[in-house]
C-alpha cells in the first residue's frame, strides 16, 4: 500500500486552514439540549463560526445530525424513542425545526442554505451517487451551503447509516472534500476514556489505521446523538484513505478548528486522494455478484497492477450487467477487491477460462476486454475488525 509522505501535525493543520471545500459534521449533542429541543445559542454559535472563519474563501457543506435529538421535546417524549417508526416520525418534526433555524441563522451572513437528505442507497447505486454529487456540487457553485442529514423519516434499520459520522465522510468523498472538520461534545480523541487518570488528548494521528488498533475508546454518553468516538475513527479512516484530512474537535472550538488551530485531534491523510469514482468503488459500491478467480489471478490482481482477465476465472455467482459492481473472490471465497464488471453476468459463464484471443475468435472483437479492467477495481485491505474496501488509490488499478 503506498502512502503519502510523513506529514506533520502542521501541515495537515495547514491544510485545513486552506481547504477550498471543507465538510463540516455537527453532531445531535452539540445542538440539542437533553430534554429534545434545540439549543438555539450553540446553532447559532457554530453557524456563526462557519461564517466568520471559512465562507468567503470556501465551499461549506454541513452535515447536521439532531433530526430526532430536536423532534422528541416538541413531540412531548421525555427522552430520544426506541421504536424506529417514532423515531422516524420525530425526525420529520426535528428536521423541520433543524432546517428553519440553520436558514434564518445563515441569512443574517446573507447566506443561503439548501436541505438534502440522503439514504444509503445514494451512496450505493452509481446513478443515485451521481446524482447526489451532481446536485451537491452544483448547490456549492451556486454560493448555496448544503445542510445535509441522513433521510432517516424514510431510513430502514436494515440500510440506514445509524450515525453521520460515516455519512460525513462519504460526502466529503462525493464532494472531494479538501478536509473533513467533525464537531462533537469532547475536545478531540484521548489516549485513554477521560476519566482515566493520565489521560491525555492526542493532538495529532499520523496513521489513523495503526491508532484504531491501539488506543481504547469510549462512546458517547449524551444519550441523544448515536455515534461515539469509534464511529469518528472510523469516519476519520475513510477520509484518511481517501486523502482527506480529518480534524474532531469540541463544537465549541468550531472557529479555531476550522482556521487550522492546534485544537482536538488531527488526522493525517494516508494516501493521495484518490478519484471519486474510486472512491465510490472502494467505500459505497454495493457489489451485485461474484466473480471467482483461479490462483494465478488472484495473485495478479493483488499484486496492484492486472485487470481480471476471463482466462483466470473460474466461476460467477448473481446477477448483475455490465458497470455493475462486483465483488472479486478468490477461491477460498475471500474478498480480494471489488470492481465494475465489463459485461453482464449472462455473458461470463461462456466466457470463463478462454483468453483474450479465443474471446474474439469465438464471440467478437467486444468480447476481447478483461472483465474487470484494472481501472475500474479497487483492492480490498482489512484494517482492524473492519471487512470494507478501502483503497481507491495505491491499489490494483493504480498504475492504470
Ligand atoms: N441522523 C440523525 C439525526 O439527525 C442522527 C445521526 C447521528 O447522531 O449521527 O437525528
């Protein structure tokens, strides 16, 4: 795996201070108060914060959770529900109220703001993702600032994020984010749960990955919001490997944060950035099959630079076209990468096992392409106690 040279905490600081585009995610404690309304001062303190410090000279997307955390007060409940369809109908009171107060807080900056709530399905499909990225890109053209949250009036438990950290860090990839600033209720990561005697907030992570193995985690305790610190490494390590510096700092340093400030705990990018469309590939792609690949192709394509060729496959299992992505296995079933199939799954079985030559001798010159060309597949890695594909550059298709 290749990675960007060793960068110190002042570089990446740099970087954030500099960022042309920056998504900044807000979590439900930072903007709510325990008994389920908003907290209008602290909205209105960090909309103040993204204003002064970064919007004359940066595109702003705002990823804003407290949907549910500002519907349930309204709704008379006395604490966040369990039931997914109360949730659901409470986050279309708080996001209401959640959208009303971020527009009228933003106009007296003379800005305007744009709603877009997304559903994991929108990261997923390719025309969705497009579609999403599309829209985002052109509201940041526009001057507008998205206020993005999670759909999650429509949101099943089955495919819904949950918490928007993860989704924080697939948007900074749709909108190839130049950093990601991720605000919460504590002042940055700690080498040990605060309350631990000698426990120390880290300012700087080189290598996220090495740090999710190493240091023990707490979770959040506000009892509104739903990620803890392990969903912000985790949202950190995408970004990291996408190439998008990371900044988790206490929504109350909004400010300094976003100027750069040696405040909370930053992130260091582990790879250059890659394309989007890798991204996608990497970290969102929902795979419709399987192809199973023979030994020596296998090794080709973990060894970062084959497309998969059909000589070297020996099975295809769902079904799926072509441009749909797939998983690549070996034969012991273990995900090797995921890619974009170049045909459709009716096509491989006659196809498995001839070379490029017996392809177009048999079927056509359209048949004499790999079925996964090394552009289009990304390697899987394993980081630790995760099973995702993550590399969208240094990875089998690199070197192009
Ligand atoms: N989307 C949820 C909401 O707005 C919150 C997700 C989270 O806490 O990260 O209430």
């Amino acid at each position: 795996m290749t990675r960007v040279d060793a960068v110190d905490e002042s570089a990446v600081r740099a970087r954030v201070a500099q960022a042309r585009t920056l998504v900044v995610k807000i979590g439900s404690s930072s903007l709510t108060q325990s008994s389920g309304h908003l907290d209008v001062d602290r909205l209105e303190a960090f909309v103040s914060a993204v204003a002064r410090t970064r919007l004359l000279d940066a595109r702003i997307v705002v990823v804003s959770s407290g949907a549910i955390a500002a519907g349930f007060g309204p709704l008379g409940f006395q604490s966040r529900p369990e039931d997914l369809a109360t949730q659901q109908a409470t986050a279309s009171v708080g996001q209401g109220l959640l959208m009303a107060r971020y527009e009228t807080s933003f106009a007296r900056f003379g800005v305007r703001v744009g709603q877009i709530l997304l559903t994991a399905q929108d990261t997923i499909r390719a025309v969705q993702y497009r579609n999403a990225q599309r829209t985002l890109l052109r509201m940041l053209d526009l001057g507008v600032v998205p206020i993005v949250n999670e759909n999650d009036a429509l949101a099943s438990n089955e495919i819904r994020f949950g918490d928007n950290d993860h989704l924080s860090a697939l948007v900074a990839n749709i909108v190839r984010a130049d950093a990601l600033v991720l605000l919460t209720d504590v002042d940055g990561l700690y080498s040990a749960p605060p309350s631990t005697p000698g426990a120390h907030r880290i300012p700087f992570v080189p290598d996220v990955i090495a740090v999710m193995s190493a240091v023990s985690v707490a979770g959040s305790s506000s009892g509104v919001g739903t990620g803890g610190m392990v969903t912000k490494l985790e949202a950190a390590r995408v970004a990291a490997v996408s190439g998008i510096p990371t900044v988790l700092a206490s929504a109350r340093e909004a400010g300094p944060a976003l100027m750069g400030d040696p405040v909370g705990t930053a992130f260091a990018p582990v790879k250059p950035r890659g394309s989007s469309r890798r991204l996608w590939i990497g970290f969102a792609a929902e795979p419709r099959g399987v192809l199973v690949a023979d030994a020596g192709a296998a090794k080709a394509v973990q060894g970062g630079r084959a497309s998969l060729l059909s000589a070297g496959v020996i099975g295809v299992e769902g079904e799926f076209s072509a441009g749909d992505p797939v998983w690549i296995d070996d034969e012991q079933g273990r995900h090797l990468a995921k890619g974009l199939s170049g045909f459709d799954s009716e096509e491989v079985p006659r196809m498995l096992g001839r070379t490029t030559t017996q392809l177009k001798r048999l079927f056509g010159a359209e048949f004499a392409h790999p079925l996964v060309h090394r552009d289009n597949l990304v390697l899987v890695l394993r980081p630790p106690s995760t099973d995702v594909a993550e590399t969208p550059e240094g990875s089998a298709a690199r070197h192009g």
